[in-house]
C-alpha cells in the first residue's frame, strides 16, 4: 500500500482538513490546523507531502521521524501541526486497514467512556450563569469558560472582583459538584495571576490553565505557592520535549496537549505516558473541528490518566457550521450525562462527509484572533 495523493480542504468556522489517499482505496482524514495560520499550515503540508508520496501510510513511527528529523528545523506551532494532521491521517488508514479502531492499536481500552466539557461565556465571558445552567441541562457535568477579558501588568480591584463574581454566578447556579475550569489563556501576567489564583479558591475550580504564557512557565512555581487549585497547561507546547521541562518542574498537575499541535496521535500518547510517570493528569486541548475531536477521544480511551475532554459543540468560534455538520453520523459524538461513549468504528470512528466538505471549502475562511489593547494604546495578550 502506497500513499497516492494529500488533498486539504479550508473549511468554516476556521478549520483546516486534510485526505490522505492510497493505491488500494483507502483514506484517511487528518486537521492539520492552527487557528488564525490555516494557509501557512496548508503550506507546510505541501512541502511535507514529498515525504510521504509513494509510501507504506502504515510506517507512521518511521514518516513522523523523517518528517521531524529530515528538514534539519524542526518543532514549533507551524510544523507541528501539519505533522500532526497528516499523523492522524495516516493512524486512520492504518485502523481502516486493519478494521480496528486506533486506540486498539495502542493498547487497547482503558475506560468505555470518557467525560467532556462545555465551553461558556465567549472571549469576553458574560451571562455565564444562564449559560452554565443551560448546559448542564444538556447533560454535562463540567463547564469552561475565560477568566477574563485583558487584563494589565498591574490591574485595579475591580477587574479582579469581576473575575471571581463570574465564577461565584456560575457556582450558585450550577451547584458545588459540577466541574468548572477558569481559562486564564495566557491573559494574565505573573502578578495578577497569583492574587487571582488565591481569590478563586472558595470556589473550588476544576482547574486553573494557562495562568500564564507558556514562555513563563517558570512562574507556575510561584503561582503554586498561592493556591491548591489544579494548575492546567500545555495547549502551546510541542512534542515530548516541549513538555520534558514542565513535567520535571513539578507545578502543574493537568497537562492540555492538543493532537491537532503537539505532533499527532502517537506523540500525544507519549506526552500521556511522561505524564503518568509524574502522576499528572491529562485533559487534551481541542476547541477544533470534529477530526480532532476523534483524534483526541482515541488516545483518551486507551489513556489510564486521561480525565476530561474538550470539545468544539457550540462554541464561541463556530459560528455558521459546527461541529457535527462535516459528519455523516452525527450521533457518534453523542454526550450523555457527561460523557461521550467509545468509538467503534475503525480507524480514527467517524465518517466525513466529504461531498459537504467539498461545498463548504468553495466558501473556505480567513479567520484570525482579535487584536486586543489595551487603554493606553499597547498590544495586549487575546
């Protein structure tokens, strides 16, 4: 078997889709994506491509090396997730090929079902109460939303009492059980990320992530001496190595590698593994489209310190398609009382719909993050 063809597809709200075929028939489907950089990734998987045309898809370990290795650069947001798309690519046709679902193909199952949270609130988060309740009448037990919006090297009382009324609104409306995660997305600088971190933990949040930007991981030390909350992070980290150094820190206690960046499936499975050996816990990033969503949910089930799931479905960013309209079968990502069952199905378990691909790559997207600033006038993180 012999890979043949790589075709991408730019489709809305902001996703990258990618068909790898072969001589015998068979496809598989990766997201080679990042967010705001979907034509730069498009590119990079272009230039990636004569790696791969003419080769066995099976040999995944051998094509990701020489995709690494062979260009001599390597790692990076860009890089990483155009290897990543193509990996999940390849891992379906293997699973299609041997009729079994990826996540037997690394071990087998380690859970029948794996719980999933809800996103709340949108970039600058409001009404996160009623969303809250809304979505655990749906039938989740765990909820995310944005701290805050901007927010300055030194900020007022103010925007520091909004941050914990929010999540004060959301406790009382759904209830001390329900989990809630408190997105910090790099926001919020070393100095307000401790006092906010201690003013949250009343409360008793799910998690804290991303408390600050990952270049100044070195202050997790410091913002840990400030709170028992879990500290979450690792959506802009690439490969193992990318995590080797915040793993032997010793701060944070969730790990957030997306399948979509962090170099795939495989790779995924062992950042888990380095994880679990430093009894941290994982909860992949995924606010993408549903080929990652698949992706992510077969490393999950054969994954022991996997504990939660993110998930796209009626986010903030997807606005005019979602993420079961590419799916034939919209029922496999079915919630039920929180959780999303096991994928069946072999390779990666969902079947795209690939004639709507088709038709929605002809609207296609240029999507890009707001740039935020701040009063006087500097550029401030989104």
């Amino acid at each position: 078997m012999k890979i043949t063809n790589l075709t991408l597809y730019k489709v809305p709200p902001r996703w990258l889709f990618l068909k790898i075929e072969t001589d015998n028939g068979l496809e598989g489907w990766g997201e080679p994506i990042v967010e705001g950089r979907a034509s730069t990734v498009e590119a990079c998987v272009k230039e990636l491509s004569d790696y791969l045309i003419g080769q066995d898809p099976r040999k995944i370990e051998d094509l990701f090396q020489v995709m690494y290795r062979g260009g001599f650069y390597r790692g990076g947001p860009i890089m990483m997730s155009a290897i990543s798309g193509i990996e999940q690519a390849l891992w379906d046709i293997k699973g299609k090929f041997y009729n079994m679902p990826v996540y037997e193909m690394l071990g087998g199952a380690a859970r029948d079902k794996i719980r999933v949270y809800s996103w709340i609130g949108g970039d600058r988060p409001s009404d996160v109460a009623n969303e809250a309740k809304e979505k655990i009448k749906a039938g989740f037990t765990a909820v995310k939303m944005n701290a805050t919006e901007e927010m300055e090297y030194i900020d007022n009382t103010s925007s520091v009492e909004s941050v914990i009324n929010r999540i004060a609104a959301v406790r009382e409306a759904v209830g001390k059980d329900v989990g809630i995660g408190m997105d910090f997305h790099g926001r919020v600088h070393k100095t307000m990320a401790k006092i906010i971190a201690k003013e949250l933990e009343p409360y008793r949040p799910m998690f804290i992530e991303e408390p600050v930007l990952p270049e100044n991981n070195e202050a997790l030390r410091e913002i840990a001496r400030y709170t028992s909350t879990p500290i979450a992070t690792g959506e802009r980290q690439y490969t193992r190595w990318g995590f080797k150094q915040l793993l032997m820190d010793g701060y944070v206690d969730i790990i957030q590698p997306d399948v979509s960046h962090a170099g795939g499936i495989f790779e995924m499975k062992k950042i888990a593994a380095m994880a679990e050996a430093f009894d941290v816990a994982v909860a992949p990033h995924c606010p993408l489209g549903p080929i990652a969503l698949a992706s992510c949910l077969q490393v999950d089930f054969c994954t022991p310190n996997a504990i939660i799931q993110e998930q796209s479905l009626g986010i903030h960013y997807n606005q005019g398609s979602d993420l079961l309209d590419y799916l034939k079968d919209r029922s496999v990502f079915k919630y039920e009382n929180g959780y999303v069952n096991i994928l069946e199905g072999p390779g990666l378990g969902i079947e795209v719909d690939e004639e709507h691909v088709k038709e929605m790559a002809k609207v296609g997207h240029d999507w890009k993050n707001p740039i935020w600033r701040y009063k006087d006038g500097s550029v401030a993180e989104w």
